[in-house]
C-alpha cells in the first residue's frame, strides 16, 4: 500500500515539474495559462492528505485562491486579444495580468493565503511551495510587466514581510514572511536584467532548502521547541547562521545577491528606494536575533522524554550548509574585486 503510494506521488512531483516547462516554453499567452492549470492540479494532491485537517484545509485554500488567480488570467489574455492597440486597455490589461501572477506567487498585497496555507503543510511541501512554484509566474512575469506598478509591489513585499513577521510564533509563518521579503530582492532584478533574478533565485532556493531541512530534521514548527527541546548548542548555533544567511546579514552568502542589488540602485540614484530595503532587512534581522537570543539565554529544563537524536550523515550536512554560509565574504571579496 505504501509503494503505491509513494509511486503516486512520484507521478504527481513529475506532472509538477513538467507542468512548470510547458508554463515557461510555450509561445502563447493560452500554452502559458494550461501549463499554469496543469501545475495546480498536480500540486493539490500533493498537499492534501485525509488523515491531517490541516492540510486538507491549506489544499482547498490553495485551490481557491489559484483558481481565482487563472480566471483572472484567463480573462484578462482573452480581453488582450480585442484591445491589442488601445494603449490605455494595454495598461491596465498589463497590471490585471501581473495581479493574477502576483497572486499566484504569494506576494504581497495579495499574500492572504500565502501564510494560512504554509501553517498547514509538511516541510517538503512549503520548500516545493516557496522555490519550485514561484518560477512559472516569475518567468511570466519577466516576459510582460508594468514597471510602476512592479516598484510598488515589491515595496508592499517589502514591508509587509519585515513587518509581518512579528508576534508570530510558527516557524512556517516566520519562513512564509521572509519569503515575501525575499520576493522583492527578487523583484528588482527582473527590473535589472530578465536572467539576472534566477542568479539571486538560485541563492534564495538554496537558503530555503537549508532551514526547511534543519526544521525537517528536528521535527520542529514552533518557536518554542527551540526552547524546551534539549539541543546541542553547536546545532542551535548551525540554525542561527543559516536563518541570519537567509535574512542577508554580511558577511553571510545570503548576503552576497543583496550587494549587487544595493550597487545597483545606488548607481542608478534610486537611494529611496535602495533606503526601504536596507531598513526593512535591518528589522527582518532584528526579529531572526530576538528568537536566537531567547534561546540561547533561557534557563530552560532539560527533559529527558524530549530528547532529540540526530544522525551522523545529517550531522555532517548541518555543518557543511553551515560552512557555506561562512563562505559568502570570500566570494563577495572575489567577485566585486
């Protein structure tokens, strides 16, 4: 029973992965919107499961809300096609698209589901849901988008997830924050260069996987099992560079992609705007060290049926995903000099 399965759901991971390149390599708007049908369809059994109300309710929230995002898409393609030379319909069709994909990807100020759904899944399923999912609209959104209307969004991601992150005690909704964060850096560097932001994409994947792996092993989802479980202070040491990495503290890897960001928006004099990403990351940073702080100073009890064991071969990725983060003044040192 447990072989078939396992076999479904590898069919369902290969119908998501696929689903994702008929998204990006098609030639038409319509190619586009099923490759989008066919990636929600196959990313719904992948969440759902009949034993966990939880994720039974993430999935058909995350059903809705896509669905509404692929009408909406659907919609707005088919008026495109009438309205091809009225530039006014151009613009506003431009922002109604970009809307639509927004909202696929979970980014503000259409990130309502975005937390709710996160809160309800497995970590596998919020790292597939924070990296593999984003690409199909992120790749979308390159081809076609309204300039004005991407600053402003990416300056509602901003703030929102620096802000949003605060008195939240679940580990996923913390991660699910950060990742609207992340989205702006991401944002900016479709205004850079169209493959520019799989550069920094690539650095935030990769930064993701870590946390979610730690948290995987560990089996931990709150804030407070960072405090009661009996950890060796070297694992909660590992835990804390990695999240710090992810928020782009230097010298850090994380915060490698954030300096070519800076540059480039110093260069090009936009200091505003280079000025609410460098203090919305100084507060995303603030609330990633008040969480390690407490666990590291509280004079908490040891119990011994909580104890947590952990396996040499995890171990020793720990400490190697650790020593990557070490790495990110070394390569920035090599790459802008």
């Amino acid at each position: 029973m447990l072989s078939i399965i396992n076999s479904n759901k590898m069919f369902f991971y290969f119908i998501l992965f696929f689903s994702t390149l008929i998204s990006i390599s098609s030639n038409s708007w319509f190619g586009c919107w099923i490759g989008l049908e066919i990636n929600l369809l196959s990313f719904i059994p992948l969440i759902s499961n009949s034993n966990n109300l939880l994720s039974n309710e993430a999935s058909l929230k995350y059903f809705l809300t896509q669905s509404i995002a692929s009408i909406n898409f659907l919609f707005m393609i088919l008026l495109k096609l009438f309205f091809f030379k009225n530039f006014f319909f151009n613009n506003f069709l431009s922002i109604m698209i970009n809307s639509s994909l927004f909202m696929k990807m979970g980014s503000a100020p259409f990130h309502f589901w975005f937390p709710n759904v996160m809160k309800g899944l497995s970590w596998l399923n919020n790292f597939i849901l924070m990296s593999w999912q984003k690409i199909a609209p992120m790749i979308l959104l390159s081809y076609y988008f309204n300039k004005q209307f991407l600053l402003l969004i990416l300056i509602f991601n901003k703030i929102i997830g620096a802000l949003g992150g605060f008195n939240q005690t679940s580990l996923r909704k913390i991660l699910a924050f950060s990742s609207i964060n992340n989205l702006s850096w991401i944002l900016i560097f479709i205004l850079i260069s169209e493959n520019l932001w799989m550069f920094y994409f690539l650095f935030y994947s990769f930064l993701i996987m870590i946390m979610c792996f730690f948290f995987n092993t560990f089996n931990m989802f709150f804030l407070n099992q960072l405090y009661i479980l009996n950890f060796n202070p070297l694992i909660k040491f590992f835990l804390m560079i990695n999240l710090l990495s992810l928020g782009g503290l230097p010298p850090l890897i994380g915060f490698f992609p954030k300096w070519i960001i800076i540059n480039f928006l110093m260069i090009n004099n936009l200091q505003i705007i280079s000025f609410i990403f460098i203090m919305m990351s100084l507060i995303l940073l603030f609330f990633y060290i008040r969480i390690f702080y407490s666990s590291f100073m509280f004079n908490y009890m040891k119990l011994k049926w909580m104890k947590t064991f952990i396996k040499n071969w995890n171990y020793n990725l720990l400490n190697l995903f650790s020593m990557i983060s070490f790495m990110g003044m070394i390569l920035s040192t090599f790459f802008f000099y």
